[in-house]
C-alpha cells in the first residue's frame, strides 16, 4: 500500500515507498491491485441539461458489474 511501481523487470517489480527504492523479485507471476474509487466527470454537465440524472455504477461507488446493473434496472424502472 502507498507504494508506487518505478519498472518492472523479467522476473520482480522495483517499487518506492516512502522515499525508499525496493526490489522483489524472482516471481513467475505479478499481480498488480491498484484500488478503486468512484469516478464521476459527467453528472454536472448531465444536470445542466436534464431534469433527471440518475447516478450509477462506478461513478456512484467502486464496486463489482451485478450491483451497477441492478442499480441501471432500479434507475430504469423509477422512470
């Protein structure tokens, strides 16, 4: 965590955390998990020119794809 990813190499990652260049290595596979929060550019600009907007998915709160289809097929049906 906090950690930012400098290069990766053929078999490990070089990485610095708190002003400190780490190496790990010796790996056959690298996962890399960054985290989520929501993302949201659009609202104000669709508010500005509709009277309804519905906020939905990623843009309302990182989750998984099931929740932000129910939540567009709640959206629809309030319609």
């Amino acid at each position: 965590m906090n950690a930012t990813v400098k290069k990766f190499n053929e078999d490990g990652v070089v990485y610095e955390k708190g002003g400190e260049e780490i190496i790990i290595g010796e790996f056959d596979t690298i996962v890399l998990a960054m985290g989520v929060k929501p993302y949201n550019p659009l609202e104000e600009a669709a508010k500005a020119v509709c009277e309804e907007v519905y906020v939905i998915g990623d843009a309302k709160e990182a989750g998984p794809a099931n929740k932000a289809t129910e939540a567009g097929l709640c959206a629809a049906l309030s319609l």
